[in-house]
C-alpha cells in the first residue's frame, strides 16, 4: 500500500532523532522569546534554551497540563499576533470556559499533511467518499478530517454529527466508503439501520471507519466491523496539541503511528511523572515541534499508553502508541482497586446477551465509592424469561468480578434505553453527591 510520506514516515531512527533534536531546540528558542508563561518557567530552573543537548534532558523541563490554557483564557497561550492566526478553534472546558486555540497558515498547512498521511496508511485515496459524521462548529475533529482526506483526493460528504436517518439516506445514496465519528455513533448507526432493514455489511459500502473521540476496546473493535464488514481504525489527538493527525492505525492495526517529525512524545509515571522505559505502560506527555500558534511544552494529556519503537510491518518506522486503555482522570479507585472504564467494557462486550451500550454511576456507599453498573440487553436476548435474563446478570457479575476482583452493582435494562449521541459517550456519571 501506497506511503503518503516516504521520506518521513520511513526515516531511519537516528536521522529521525536528529531532526527532532533540531526542531526541539529551535521550539525552547522559539517559546523562550515568545511565550512569557515558558520563559518564566525556564528562568525560575536557571535553564537556557540553548542548555538541551539531547533528547533525554527534555524531561527536566516542567510540564504543562489543561490548567494552564484555562488561567491564560482566551489568547494567554498565543505565541504570534492575531493578525498572524487564520483559524481558531476550541474545546469545552469543565468550568465553563472554553480551551481555545488557533492556528497560523503554516500550522494549518502542516495539520493537513498529517491528516492526509493518517488517513492514507488506513488505504484511503481518491477513489474514497468519506462522510464525515463529526459535529463541526469549534471542534478541531471534523476540519481536520475534511483537510486530510481532502489533501488525499477523496470525496468528502460534510454532514456533520446527528440526524442519524439522514445519515443513512446519504450513506446509501451517495456510495459512502469512509465513515468519520466516534465509535459508539458507528454502532448506533448500525442499529438504527437494522431496524430501518438496511444489512451494514452487504447493503451499505462503508469499507474503513476513521474513528476518534473517545477511546474503544479491543472487543469494541471486533463488534464494529462485525457489524460493518469494515476495517475499525483508530486515530488519537488533541486540540491544544493540534488536533487529529498526531498518530494513527495503519491497515495492519498494530499501534498508531506517530507524527515523529511534529511531535515528541513521551511515557511517564502518573504519579512520580518520571519517564518510564519504552513498553511501559503511563501517561502520554507531548511537545510540539513545529506549531506557531500554540506550541506546548511536555503537555500531560491524562491518557494512558506505552510507545514502542519497532519498526512495523507497514514498512512506516515511526514510533506506535498503544491503544489509550484510559485516563489518569477517569480511574476510579473501589475498595482499594483500580478500575477503569475500558475495563468494564471488555467484559461487557465478551458476555452473551449484553449489548455495548452502558452507564458506570459512581456513588457513595457508607464512606467508600462504590459502582453500579447499567448495561442493555441486546434485542435478541430481550425476553420476559426471569430465568434466561437472571443467567445474563450472573455471567455478567462473574466475568466483571474475575476482572476487577470487585463485584459491583450491576441493572440490566431495556435495548435502547441509554442515551445515544453523536458524540463522546457518557460513560461514567458521578452521583457521589446525589446517594
């Protein structure tokens, strides 16, 4: 299969490394001068941009996180004048106040050589109609998605999220083969078509999932292109880091790659947050190398991840990120355990009779959190048989408990009975103050 950029996608290691040595000491320049929250930084460590002699001393430097775009709302963490920004683009924020960014016409340049590079190693091309079922607005998914596939010579439906007939209608009718949303929007379209006596797999021409958002099992995976008859793809990216295009799945779905030669990416220890050795499981911290706009310093993303540098089947020699298994952020501690979403999900899509569509409620029992577990029968299972639905649930308790050694609350309901959307999934809603 075709590679969109041989010369950087294939680069030999060492070359690769030199370039990101250059690049990074040209960006601690770049911030120094630029940015007065970097320079403040630097100076309370007595540190230089012209210190950093290697790529292993960047994890001297300090970290930046969420928290900084918000203290700095809304232009605090522009290095150029707005004259100089041709696209701003934002995410919500929990407080209230919006993580904004932005984009100078180099920066949207180079987003949409990634992009295009992400969607090529997953075997799109010009002879794809790509519809994109992102909500746009502020949102940096569905532009940067259009960019690429663009760039690429695809066919580009731009729908937007929602409206999910329509989107059926469109789908069919005008020869879709690239589908662009979350994953759990890709599965309820699937059952939204199956109602509507539309087979996915043999009426439909959807052959590739882009999928991002929100991160998805293995198991997920294996329920989307058995639903599909398509190939699942991951992809991974931050709006204060750029947006979608930072890494992606190949066709082989080993690991997404990396834009090595824009980004740094680093594993660390959630807690010591010291780096740990390639393999090893931790949070992602990334540092941009080539962004104007808003170039960000060993960014802690909160997600959790190992790299490995193994040079991939694909003939691409970047380094892969492993499939985000969740975030420092949404682990759960239960009794004592460690428990997180993605967890949950594996088990659930691995019992007979479940469907993957669920709610974690986290509430207080006594002093402690505890869980309780809202899960959907699938429409083949639905029954009145106390018995046959009673069988599900034990399964169910026992798989969970041979997982996380714990044995939660655990409610079946009705198919359909969860919220669907087009965007990120509700999985776990906090009522610690509500029980």
């Amino acid at each position: 299969m075709p590679i969109w950029n041989k010369e950087m996608e294939c680069m030999p290691r060492e070359e690769l490394e030199k370039l990101q040595l250059e690049r990074l000491q040209r960006m601690l320049a770049y911030v120094y001068e630029k940015s007065p929250l970097y320079r403040e930084r630097f100076d309370a460590l007595g540190f230089q941009p012209g210190d950093l002699k290697n790529l292993s001393e960047l994890s001297k430097l300090p970290l930046t996180d969420k928290e900084d775009f918000r203290n700095h709302y809304p232009f605090g963490m522009f290095c150029v004048p707005n004259r100089d920004i041709i696209r701003l683009h934002a995410s919500s924020g929990t407080t209230g106040k919006l993580t904004v960014v932005g984009c100078t016409r180099n920066d949207l340049e180079n987003w949409t050589e990634m992009v295009a590079r992400m969607v090529s190693m997953t075997g799109v091309d010009n002879n794809d109609v790509a519809q994109i079922a992102f909500g746009y607005g502020l949102f940096t998914g569905a532009h940067g998605l259009q960019y690429g596939l663009e760039r690429v010579g695809a066919t580009v439906i731009p729908i937007s999220g929602g409206n999910s007939e329509k989107q059926l209608m469109v789908m069919k009718d005008f020869g879709s083969t690239v589908l662009v949303s979350t994953p759990t929007y890709a599965l309820h379209l699937s059952e939204l078509a199956m109602q509507a006596g539309i087979d996915p797999k043999n009426d439909l021409d959807i052959r590739i999932g882009l999928f991002g958002g929100e991160a998805f099992s293995e198991e997920y995976r294996r329920e989307i292109q058995d639903r599909w008859g398509m190939l699942a793809t991951d992809n991974y990216g931050l709006s204060e880091i750029g947006g979608p295009g930072f890494s992606g799945e190949c066709y082989l779905l080993c690991g997404q790659h990396v834009a090595e030669d824009h980004y740094i990416v680093e594993i660390v220890d959630p807690d010591t947050l010291q780096p740990v050795p390639i393999g090893q499981s931790g949070e992602v911290v990334i540092t941009t190398l080539t962004k104007e706009a808003i170039p960000v310093i060993r960014y802690r993303t909160k997600d959790i991840s190992s790299l490995t540098l193994e040079p991939c089947d694909c003939g691409r020699t970047t380094a892969r990120l492993a499939k985000i298994t969740g975030r420092t952020d949404d682990m759960m501690v239960i009794r004592g355990v460690n428990v997180f979403p993605s967890q949950i999900e594996s088990v659930i899509v691995n019992v007979a009779g479940l469907a993957p569509h669920y709610q974690i409620i986290r509430y207080k029992k006594g002093f402690l959190d505890d869980l309780e577990i809202q899960v959907e029968i699938s429409e083949k299972a639905f029954t009145d048989n106390y018995a046959e639905l009673e069988a599900i649930e034990e399964e169910f308790k026992l798989q969970l408990y041979k997982t996380l050694s714990l044995n939660p609350k655990v409610k079946l309901v009705e198919p359909h009975s969860i919220e669907r959307t087009a965007g990120k999934a509700r999985r776990v809603i906090d009522a610690r103050d509500n029980k």
